[in-house]
C-alpha cells in the first residue's frame, strides 16, 4: 500500500439522510440523523389518513457533508 492512499483518504461524514415511512399508510419523507445514533423512530403527522403515525426508518439514502 501506498503513503499517499493514506494521506488522501476520505473522511466519514458525520450525518446521513434516510427515508422514513409510515407503519400505517406508506406515505414516505426524508430525515437527517447522525451516523452512529440507531435507527430513527418517530411520531408524526401523516397526511393519507390525517392522524399521528409511527415512521420507522427503512433505508439510507446518503451521506451528508457536516459543516
């Protein structure tokens, strides 16, 4: 392996977008968590059925550059 592999290589972001859906009706939104906290779960409003659902966290989308 080579000094300059080392010395260029990329550092890990700190964040990670991630697509949330809901348990309930399958309507679907974006959320930004950090990389090392555990998989995202929440309540909120869903629009399809107009009342509080659980979102759970179905998959990473991207890493997210922290500023």
């Amino acid at each position: 392996m080579f000094l300059t592999n080392i010395l260029l290589k990329k550092a890990k972001s700190k964040m990670v977008m991630v697509l949330m859906e809901s348990a309930v009706s399958g309507h679907k939104f974006t959320a930004i968590r950090e990389r090392l906290v555990d998989k995202l779960e929440v309540i909120r409003f869903d629009p399809y059925i107009r009342a509080q659902s659980v979102y759970r966290e179905r998959k990473k989308i991207r890493s997210i550059k922290s500023t």
